[in-house]
C-alpha cells in the first residue's frame, strides 16, 4: 500500500499529492486523514494522508517516517468535501482542507499530539439514550401552529426516510421559523443524528442562540470566531467525541466534524456573510448542500426575504418550499408608511426626522414605548467638501469620502480607519469655505436629543460598541427598558425582538440602493423588510415609517408592503433584460498591488487570455468600483455565461499559463456576491 499525501508547507507553489510507501510497523496506524511525517526534498514535512493506491511505478519512493498525530486529523467524507471546494471555487486543495481539519493544526505541523477521540458504537447509543431523557431545567417545544406543524411534518418525513432534499422555510418575521429549526433538531436527536445550524452573526443573534442553549443545554455548542485557539480547540474535541450534538455558529461551523449528520439550518440564507472572503470564496449556502450530499442529510434554508437565486431554484423545484404566511397569533405585520424626502425640503424642513417621523417618535415617547431608527451611515457628517473648489475630502489609502466624527473633531476613512484632524482650510485651494454634509448616525442622535431632551438615546453602532463593550450588553439593556431610542446601522435591522418596541424609522432607504451593484435594490428589500420586522412583535401594535428620496422604487413599495412576491418578481425581470443571476453565473476576477502599473498590466493580460479562451462573456477590465483600498490599486474583470463549469475550466487553464508577479495579489471569486 502506498499513500498519497499533501505536504502542509507548500500551498502556494505546489498544488498536489506525493506518494509515500508506508512501512510494515505503521501499516496499522495510517489512515485517512492521518498527519505523518515524510521526508520531503532536503527535509523533514509534515503532511496529510488523502488516499491510498496499491501500486507505484516511480522508483525510488520514499517511505513515510512516522506518525505527527495518534489520530486522523480529518474524514473522508472531510477530504471529499475539501476536494469539492478546492475545485468548485478555484482554490488550492490543501487551502480547502484546512478549513476541515482541526484547530492548532500548525502545532501538530510542530509534531504535537492532538487529543483522542471515542468512535465506539456503544458510546453513540449511550449518547442516543441520553438525549431522550431532551433534563427538567431545559426549556420545553411550545405547541406548534398548524402552518408550522405542517411545515415540520414535511422536514421530518424526509428526514425519517433519510431524504437527500432540500427544503426553503419562508416564513415573514416573527411567524415561527426557530420554533421549526428546534423541533426538527429535537426530531432527530433520538435517532444517534447530530445538526448544524449556520447563523449570519453571532454577536447579532444573541436571542437565538440563547433559545438553542436554553432547549439543549450542554448538547449544543456554539462555534464562533471569537473564541480563544483553547475554547476552539476544546469545541471541536467535545464535537469529535459526539458529546456534541448541535453545532451552531457562522459559516466555518459546516465543517466541525459531526457524528451522523442528519440535518443542516442556514437561517437567514441571504446574508452575504455565508460567503467567505478569503481563499476558498465559499458559499455556506453551497457548501452545505454539498455537505448533506455527502451525508445524506437533510437541509434547511430560512428566511423572510430569501435570495433570488434561493427563490428562484425553489420555484424550478430544486428546493422544496415550505410557507409560514402569518405571524404567530395573528399579530399582524406593523403598516408602513413612506416619507417623500423631497416634499419635506419643499415645504423647508432640512432636519434629519420628517413631521411625519417626529410625531409618531412623540407619542411613542409618552406612551412610554420604544423605537428603533435606522441609519446606514456612522459618523456626523458623510462628506466634507469645499465649496470653493469642489473638492471633497477622500481616505489618501482607499477611493472613499471620509467621514467627519463629532466625538474627536476627526475626520475618518470607515474601510481603513486612517484618521485626522478636520480642516479648517481646504488643503487644495486654501479656502475656509469647508463645509459637512450628509447623514450619519451620531448627527441623528444629535438632533434626536435636540427635539427631544428627555428620551433616553442608545447609539448602537461600530463606533460605540468599540467604545462601550459587547454587542449582548446593548440588546439586553435596550431589552430592559434602559433606553427609550434606539439608533443605529445594520446591526439594529436583524435579531431584535422586544414587545415594547412599537416604532422603527428609517432615516434614509436610499443609501443602500445607489451602490454600484446590481444586487443593490434586492439588498435595500432585504434591509428594509427585516428593520420592517422588528416592530409590534408581541402584543403592542407597531408602525414603521421609511423617509426616501426614491419613493417610487420597487424595493421601497414592496418593502412598505410586506410583499415578497412583488418584489421578486420584479427584480427577476431586471435581472433577465441584463442577464444577472439566477439567469447567467459569474466570476470575478480581482487584482490588486501596490503599483497600479502592475496591477493594470496583470489584469489586461488575463482579459486576454480569457478572451481568446471563451470568446465572449468577458467583461472588463476595469478599475474596481472602490478603485483603491488600503493604499493598493484594484482592477477586475467579470466573467458572465450560462455553463460555469466551462468557465471554471477557462480559469484554471489561464492561471496555469499566466504569469503572476510576488507583489500582485489575485482573488478569483466563484459566484462572488459583491461587485465592489
Ligand atoms: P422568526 O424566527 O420567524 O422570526 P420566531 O421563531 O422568533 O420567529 O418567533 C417569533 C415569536 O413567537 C418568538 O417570541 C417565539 O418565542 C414565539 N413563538 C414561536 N412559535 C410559537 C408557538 N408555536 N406558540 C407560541 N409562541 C411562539
Ligand atoms: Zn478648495
Ligand atoms: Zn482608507
């Protein structure tokens, strides 16, 4: 028998296997997944056991030295998965298979043990058993409405015949989709079958995640980026040993090694934070359904505003839908009304809050109830600009305005974080003419506490939660009354549900839908509906009220609307006259270096080998919307088609001829979700 291993030194240089001969005293010991020790060139490696093959024709083989680690660090089904990856989203393979392995792998690259694990088939009845005495202090499953019941029974059946199916939970805010997501968990922990349940953000979701702990106390176990190297390390031990038996947490959750998965949760499918951001771009989103076909298990997606792809491969019958129409008891959906911004200046309000807005914050206030507003932008000022000259102010590092922050008197780059000082002339022609303008969320809470002395005002965005502590710490102290306004960015749109909020305002809609993306209007929908969402949740009606300079658009009517399906089916039509996704698949490819001269070199030599590769569907190149980042140049091409399998291939093949400088950095983004 001979091995096939992947050396962990060489990702960048050397994509593929070598073939070792395993001697007669570890013949035993080796298996797949195994870390051992090889000779490999002049040294010493560690590497990684990914297959076996009877026989070797090369003469000469070298045999492997010894074992780096008592147990495999990874499963087949583990490397099946990281060979999907790799050759799904064009990355290396050995990049792809540390995502599944371990943590503090590099220690046991440093020939370090890594703890045991216990497979035995008693211990994973006695762990079945267990979990059916579901302990007295654990919160019990509420009694289902019948839309829920129904879309339960569809979940389990498929799980109890041991269905590979698909299936899309879209249910609007507060119908009921977590009390589903727990009662299929509860459904198939009896069986011996564990579940992942894939969350945007941990730090958002607080509420969720305690319902989880609180219906399966120590059986669950939450996987997130902020744990220390220890907890992480201890996590995934406690899953390995299937003492474990629900994982939950963001994307890289998907590859904790679960016993008997049964069940796969991405709630929430259309966040963009499923998708990965390094090397390989994954989509949780794919992944998982590569990862249910491996175990045969069952997945499934939620959301009140799924993504169109989402919708549109349910609506082709690839997935199977299932509909939670209603909020639970019938609380209805909160109306919503739009607020022409234009009209307001007409009529010679130059506030941040409409008559409209204001009023409704009045009586909310002296009902002694809460609101929400919403502001997509940090700072006090957006831009600064002279008036002289024209000229605006822009981050030296990265092709943005900087935002001007009362707190330091600074003005301040939101990609980079450079900082400094707001000047009091123009730094081009000298003038004192420098004037501020725009929104952001610390001008709202200015004017807030203005028209309103008495309110208790909680900011709530990256600024204050760097200044004052956790994300909980805000949630649970607006959710204890401490706090009449709440203002903040993104962060307020999703996760909240408190009965005393009865008014959520959104400043401006239209902030979300001028970038340069085509995904721009289906994100504004997305935004608008879960902010929408978070009003009259329990038994206090709710209202929620969305200021805009675009009041006509799609997103913004069908968002006031609480209509999914008007929205989808317009965005879909937009999407067909300029062949976007889910009609044509894309993939980006993006430059970047320090020397623009290089980066725009690399970029055009790439269009053209692509060009002649695939003819058409190139396009590009072209300086990338946010032409400079961190003081590095970007460029990027897009590529469109209908078959991604075939431009896969062109890709691969064109990396392989194509000649690429240490100081230019190349990011291929397989069905990439921003454009930016
Ligand atoms: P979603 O995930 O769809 O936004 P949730 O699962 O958060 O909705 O449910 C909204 C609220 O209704 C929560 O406070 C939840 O505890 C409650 N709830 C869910 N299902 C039921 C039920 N069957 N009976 C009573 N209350 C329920
Ligand atoms: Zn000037
Ligand atoms: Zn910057």
């Amino acid at each position: 028998m001979f091995a096939e291993v992947v050396i962990s030194r060489t990702a960048s240089d050397l994509d593929k296997s070598f073939t070792y001969a395993i001697p007669e005293t570890l013949q035993e010991e080796i298996k797949l997944g195994s870390a051992v020790v090889v000779p490999f060139g002049r040294r010493r490696d560690v590497g990684y056991v990914v297959g076996f093959v009877e026989q070797c024709e090369f003469k000469g083989i070298k045999e492997i030295i010894s074992l780096a680690a008592a147990e495999p660090v990874f499963s087949e089904q583990a490397v099946q998965l990281a060979r999907w990856m790799a050759d799904y989203y064009l990355s290396f393979f050995l990049t792809a298979l540390r995502l599944v392995m371990p943590p503090g792998i590099r220690k046991i690259e440093a020939r370090r043990a890594v703890a045991k694990r216990e497979t035995s088939g008693e211990k994973r009845q006695a762990d079945a058993q267990r979990t059916t005495h579901n302990d007295s202090r654990l919160a019990t499953a509420l009694r289902l409405t019948d839309e829920q019941a129904a879309a339960l029974k569809e979940i389990t059946t498929a799980l109890d015949a041991g269905q590979q199916k698909t299936f899309l939970l879209h249910g609007i805010t507060g119908s009921g989709k977590t009390e589903v997501y727990l009662q299929a968990i509860a459904h198939i922990l009896p069986k011996g079958e564990s579940a992942i349940v894939l969350v945007p953000e941990i730090s958002l979701t607080p509420q969720m995640i305690r319902r989880f702990s609180d219906r399966f106390g120590d059986l669950a176990v939450i996987i997130h980026s902020e744990l220390k190297p220890k907890e992480r390390a201890e996590a995934w031990r406690r899953v390995m040993s299937n003492e474990v038996r629900i994982v939950m947490g963001t994307r890289s959750a998907l590859f904790a090694p679960v016993k008997n998965l049964g069940l796969i949760v991405l709630d929430e499918e259309y966040e963009h934070t499923y998708k990965s951001d390094k090397s390989p771009r994954y989509h949780a989103n794919e992944v998982a359904l590569e990862l249910a076909k491996l175990h045969n298990a069952v997945v499934v997606y939620g959301s009140a505003t799924p993504s169109l792809e989402t919708y549109y491969r349910a609506e082709q019958g690839e997935f199977t839908r299932l509909v939670l129409p209603k909020r639970i008891d019938d609380r209805p959906l909160p109306p919503v009304t739009i607020v022409d911004l234009r009209a307001e200046l007409k009529a010679g309000n130059f506030g941040v809050l409409s008559q409209r807005l204001s009023a409704a914050l009045k009586e909310t206030l002296e009902n002694g109830q809460q609101a929400i507003l919403f502001m997509n932008r940090l700072g006090y000022f957006t831009f600064v600009m002279c008036r002289d000259c024209g000229l605006t102010l822009q981050c030296p590092d990265c092709a943005v305005s900087l935002v001007y922050h009362t707190s330091d008197k600074q003005v301040r780059c939101s990609r980079c974080g450079h900082a400094r000082p707001a000047p009091a002339f123009c730094p081009r022609c000298n003038s004192s003419s420098i004037r501020f303008f725009g929104t952001g969320t610390q001008r709202i809470e200015d004017e807030v506490a203005k028209l309103f002395p008495a309110a208790r005002i909680l900011r709530y965005d990256r600024d204050t939660v760097g200044q004052h502590g956790s994300h909980e710490k805000f949630f649970a102290a607006f959710a204890a009354g401490e706090a009449d306004v709440m203002i903040g960015t993104q962060m307020v749109t999703k996760g909240l549900d408190i009965a005393n909020v009865t008014l959520v305002g959104v400043i401006s809609a239209d902030t979300a839908l001028s970038l340069p993306d085509f995904r721009s209007a289906e994100h504004t929908f997305q935004l608008l509906t879960q902010v929408a969402g978070r009003a009259g949740r329990h038994h206090l009606p709710g209202q929620v009220i969305i200021q805009s300079y675009n009041p006509e658009h799609y997103a913004i009517k069908a968002a006031a609307k609480h209509d999914y399906d008007l929205f989808y089916r317009r965005e879909l039509e937009h999407r067909r006259e300029l062949m976007y996704p889910p009609f044509t698949r894309l993939i980006s490819v993006t430059v970047t270096a320090a020397e623009e001269k290089k980066a725009a070199k690399l970029i055009d030599q790439l269009a053209d080998l692509l060009t002649a590769r695939l003819k058409a569907g190139v396009l590009g190149p072209a300086p990338a919307p946010i032409s400079r980042l961190r003081g590095e140049w970007r460029y990027h091409l897009l590529l469109k088609g209908t078959e991604l399998t075939g431009m896969r291939s062109a890709v691969r093949e064109v990396l392989a001829k194509a000649v690429i400088p240490a100081d230019v950095k190349l990011a291929i983004d397989v069905e990439p979700l921003s454009l930016l």
